[in-house]
C-alpha cells in the first residue's frame, strides 16, 4: 500500500531520530530534484510532472527530520560536515530546479499566447472602412482565459 504525503510526514515526525536518517533524507530530496533537472533541461516536462507527488513526499519528510534535529543537543563534528556539504549540494540543486522551474513556465505562457494569437487570427476576416482588420465572430473558435 502506498503511503500519502501526510502519512509519510506523520511518520518522519514520529520516527526515533536519526542523523543519517536526516542524510539519507537530503540525499532523496537531492536525486529526485537532479532527476526532475534531468527532465526539464531534455524538455520532458511531463515526466517531470509525474515525480511531483513523489518529491512532495521526500520534501516533507526532510522538512519533518528537520524539524526534528533542531530537538538534538549535540551532533558530532563529523556529521555536522556531513551534514553541511549535503546542505550545499541540496542548495545548489534546488537553486537549478528553480531556473529551470521559471523557464517551464515561460515556454508554456509563451505556446499559449502563440496558440490564442494564431487561433484570433484564423477568426479575423477583411477590413473595415478605416483599414482595421475585422474580426468575424462566427468563425472565432477558441477562447481562454488569460489568467490560466
């Protein structure tokens, strides 16, 4: 049986903590990021979609471990540097699905206003007394909502 986001967060919180768990955690988060990465940069942005609910998930339970580790008085120095090289690698790689993130939005605003311009100018047919194209209505067959 799969496990949901909630229930996998509800687990994270109450597990003993651990510090490789807390590193086993940044290494999930870390991979599956580098996989979406690996998506959006080949433009599969489909595929990348699909590891959402999956990434969702391993967010949490870092985010939960986190929240757990703040409760433990002592880590020792080794896994303190452990610790922070997996935290600047887990930042550097969410700063690229950032980017990378931002650049899928702007090729999808992008082929919807290609998609609604073409779609408008299938429907404008003639001109009017002052030069201006005329639009005829019967033939527009498109119509979004820009905010979407």
């Amino acid at each position: 049986m799969k496990q949901t986001s909630e229930e996998a967060n509800y687990s994270a919180q109450n597990e003993e903590y651990s510090d490789d768990l807390l590193l086993k955690a940044l290494d999930d988060a870390i991979n599956i990021m580098v996989q979406e990465n690996d998506f959006l940069r080949q433009d599969e942005f489909a595929k990348a979609v699909d590891l959402l609910p999956k990434k969702t998930e391993l967010i949490e339970r870092l985010n939960a471990l986190i929240t757990a580790s703040r409760d433990k008085k002592e880590m020792s120095a080794e896994m303190t540097d452990a610790i922070k090289s997996m935290q600047d690698k887990f930042n550097q790689v969410s700063e690229e699905n950032m980017h990378l993130l931002k650049g899928a939005l702007q090729t999808q605003a992008t082929v919807m206003k290609i998609l609604v311009e073409s779609a408008t100018q299938d429907s404008q047919q003639g001109y009017n007394r002052s030069g201006s194209m005329v639009a005829d209505s019967s033939r527009a067959f498109l119509s979004l909502n820009n905010q979407i």
